[in-house]
C-alpha cells in the first residue's frame, strides 16, 4: 500500500492543474449582481472547479471554449414555468425541455400554481432516471392536495380533510419539496378560504421554504388585486413561509397603474421581518384558459357536468354571462384575447382574436366564449390585459425574479429570458444585465435554497451558459409560438453540453433536485 502514495499524490496534483472544460476570455457575470469581468471559468466533471487567468494559474483543458466577445453566466433557474409540469408522463423529447435550454435555462420549477406533486420522492428520482435536459425541483401544490383531497367541491374543508391535505404537505417537505404552491384563482382551490389555505400550508413550517402563489386576484375579480396581495403576504407570514407572489402583474383596465402600490406592500411586509418576493415575465398578454378568464368560480363548482348543468338553465346562465360580459371588460374587450391553443376541436379558432370567432358565429362575445366552453372547446387564450409602464415598474424593483409562466401556445414559453436580455438590457435598457442575470440565477437559488446552484463559484455544479448578445433574442411570437430561440452559443448543465455551438445536443444530465 505505502507504494500507491506517490502515484496517489500524482494523479491528485495533475488534476488540480486540469480541467475538462476551459471557457475562455469571456465577459463574465457570475450571479452577483456585480458588474462583469473578463476572466475564465474551467469545469471538471459536474462542478466548476475554477475561475480566474487560466493562462497565468497554468492551467490546462481537455476542451477550451472561445468565449470572447461572449457573455459567460450561470445557467438560468426558472421559478414559474409550466414546461416540465407532469414530467413523469413525459416523453423523452418532452423530458429533454429544449425550448428551455435553447433559452439558457438550467432549472425549472414542477407544477407552479398549486398544481405539483406531493410523492416528491418518487417523481425526483424516478425522472432523474429517465432522464431530464433541465434540472427540475417541485413546491407540494395545494390545488393537488384539495383535488385529491376533495375533488372539485366547493365546500370548506373539514378538520378531517384538512388534516389529511397537512399530511400530505409534511410527506412532500420531508421529500424535499422547496414550499408550497397555491393557485387560488383557479377552481377548486378558488373555494379554499383564507384560514384553510393557512391551516393546510402551516403544515410545512418545521421545514422552512417558499410559498408561492398565483394570487386569489390580480385584477378587481374577487377581493381585488391589493386585498389578494395582503392575503398572499398573511398565508406566507403565518405558515413560516416567505412569500413569493407568483407572475406579478396589475392585470386589466380596473388596476392599471397599482404595481407601485403592490411593491409597497412588499416593501412594508418585509420591514417586518417577513420577506416577500415576486417574480414576473416580460410580455403584457397574460395566458390562461377561456373558462378560467371569463367563467365566474361558482359556476365552475362542482365540475363539467355541474358546469353543463347551470349554462342548460335558462335563469342560471344569464347570470353566468352577466358576469363573463363583466370579466371581459376587465380585460380589456374581445379583441385583447388571442385564441392560442386547444385540441382537435380548437383548430378552427387558434390564432383568431374571440372578436373574430364572435363575428364567424354571429353572436356576442360572451355567448359565443360560453358556447365553445358548453362544446368542451375549452381552448387557451393570450390575454392582452397588462401595460408597458406596470410591466417596467415591477422588473426594475430589485425583489423581483425573472419568470417565464411557459405554458403552450404562449411565446413566453420558447422566448422569455432572450426577450428580456433584448428588449429590456440591451435595446431599451429598463434593467443592466448584471440585474438581469442575478434576477434570473443566484437570486431564485436563494430564495428557494437551491444549493450549490446559481453563481460561478468554485464548487458549484457547472450550469453554465455562454451567449452572444449581438444575436441573442427570442423568435416565438403569439402567431407562431413554438419558435425556438437563438443566441445562445453553449449550455452546460451539471457539466454536460446541452447545447453545443448554438445547437441542442439531446443530452439528458439534468437532475431532480431535493430540498436539503
């Protein structure tokens, strides 16, 4: 054995002086949010093992990367996306979530508003094994437990349900879920009252994380958009939670010109002691479901068949469209939203505004979007209910994080992140890029305590992005949503070329992460 040492030492010095990847004389931004340096990064296996003058160090590489004129970042961390939501019902195709990385994002959420899973474990593990192109990690969804729980009622929850619904949350914490997820716009979860929502997210207190929601009301609904916000703040403070309101925005004509009331109501809460965040993407057409944006939440109780039961009641769907005609004003008229996505049954509409399909069906706008919804014709729409001032208002505040919301038929999901580095860094600029990039790594990675992820920092696993910002931009648009991006030049995720010399390279080295 004493004849081994030698060998030992050797090989563990020449490794010091050696990596795999060397990426070279690039403009550097590690996730700080300090201003950039020209400096070189090296990754040996799955960890970024150096930063500095790699020619000065001595430094040698199995690869070296020409990164000048380049921009060198961590890979981006997605709070918000809908891409890898049921991920262990995809495909492999689905699974290597190359929209995302042509993008520069190396980690995305599982089933944001209310709607991940609560058998972590198995979901982590098991799609880490299938294989991911993007690393992935989950918030327990409180929309799940209550279906599961309840179904689509839209009765209060007992003491009995609600303590089932807090198992469950505890069994997600213990798998290494980063919080809880709510959507308490959407039904059933619209149902839930405020004290149920708190006592079922409390359940994850002795563990710490985000919770995180997609808001009772962004618009002047319900409760309207600042009552919500004050909602979303209590359910984080009293669960032990920090809050994260999910796609921030002032959403239709009713609330234009809040988002500076908004962040004041963060920036009080966080005085306190309690800290309250927000993410948020950069397009001003939100994107839901036709039922979910028009049909009031009672009507919804219960189910379709409940649904079909009330729209065949001659009195009950007057009521109905009284209250959708309201709701379409909210968002600003037929003509602001886009049919973008459906099935079979959807093809003729897709890509026609509900003025247009009104005008072809010869009715108004509210009955016709009721009788697509009595047909099962429940398609998606892009709602354009934001403006341009709000939207700049709430990137600029340094406690918001960049999303993307993606979700099909909607450009955000191909384009979110070059947009925001072309529209708002470079050609405008609203935010510099050193904010943009903290916005979109080493600030999501704190917030929800994703370790080792974020920064390029010795140490920490090497999701690594290299882009050009002279071609970087997003190519989706409302008409053609499924367009990937370019500029992005090479994506390193855990120490693997995802994408290669502007191309994805099919590789699956994602992994399913676990909350430590």
């Amino acid at each position: 054995m004493p004849t081994l040492l030698p060998l030992l030492l050797a090989f563990t010095v020449a490794r010091a002086d050696s990596v795999d990847i060397l990426i070279k004389g690039g403009l550097v931004y590690d996730g700080s949010g300090k201003p950039a340096i020209v400096t070189d990064v090296g990754v040996r296996g799955e960890r970024i093992v150096f930063v500095g003058d790699a020619a000065k160090s001595g430094l040698k590489a199995g690869k070296v990367i020409d990164a000048k004129g380049l921009i060198v970042s961590p890979g981006f961390i997605d709070p918000h996306t809908h891409s890898m939501e049921g991920v262990d019902r995809f495909n492999d195709e689905r699974r290597r979530n190359i929209p995302a990385l042509m993008q520069g994002v190396t980690t995305v959420t599982n089933g944001p508003d209310g709607r991940g899973p609560w058998d972590v474990l198995r979901i982590q593990t098991e799609t880490e094994k299938k294989g991911l192109g993007t690393n992935t990690f989950a918030t327990v969804g409180f929309g799940t437990l209550r279906s599961h729980v309840m179904g689509a009622s839209s009765a209060p929850a007992s003491p009995a349900q609600i303590d089932s619904m807090r198992k469950l949350v505890d069994k997600a914490m213990r798998e290494g879920a980063y919080g809880v997820g709510s959507g308490l716009f959407y039904a059933p979860q619209s149902y839930a009252s405020i004290d149920e929502a708190i006592a079922v997210i409390s359940a994850a207190k002795p563990y710490g994380g985000v919770y995180d929601t997609h808001q009772r009301d962004e618009s002047s609904y319900t409760i309207g958009l600042l009552n919500s916000v004050r909602e979303a703040i209590r359910i984080g403070r009293e669960s032990g939670l920090t809050t994260n309101l999910g796609h921030v925005k002032a959403l239709g004509v009713d609330v234009w010109g809040y988002a500076d009331s908004v962040l004041r109501l963060m920036r009080e809460e966080r005085a306190t002691g309690h800290m309250v965040v927000a993410d948020q993407y950069p397009w001003t057409a939100s994107g839901t479901g036709l039922s979910a944006a028009l049909l009031p939440r009672w009507a919804q109780a219960g189910g379709r068949d409940s649904l079909q039961a009330r729209i065949a009641d001659a009195t009950t769907r007057e009521k109905i469209l009284t209250e959708m005609r309201n709701n379409l004003r909210r968002r600003g008229g037929d003509s602001t939203l886009l049919l973008i996505n459906g099935g079979e049954n959807a093809k003729p509409y897709i890509g026609k505004y509900l003025s247009q399909v009104a005008a072809d069906m010869k009715m108004p706008p509210s009955e016709t979007a009721l009788e697509l919804i009595r047909r099962g014709i429940d398609m998606g729409v892009a709602s354009f209910n934001m403006n341009e001032k709000d939207l700049e208002t709430f990137m600029k505040d340094p406690y918001v994080m960049t999303s993307s919301d993606g979700s099909g038929g909607h450009p955000r999901l191909y384009g979110t992140y070059p947009r925001k580095i072309r529209r708002y860094v470079l050609d405008k600029p609203v935010i510099t890029m050193e904010r943009m990039v903290q916005s979109s790594t080493s600030q999501v990675a704190e917030v929800y305590g994703i370790k080792e992820r974020g920064s390029l920092k010795p140490g920490y696993y090497a999701d690594v992005i290299v882009f050009d910002p002279k071609t970087i931009r997003e190519m989706a648009t409302y008409v053609e949503p499924e367009k990937l991006s370019v500029g992005m030049r090479w994506v390193f995720v855990n120490g693997t070329a995802a994408v290669a010399e502007g191309q994805p390279t099919g590789a699956m080295a994602g992994k399913g992460l676990r909350k430590r």
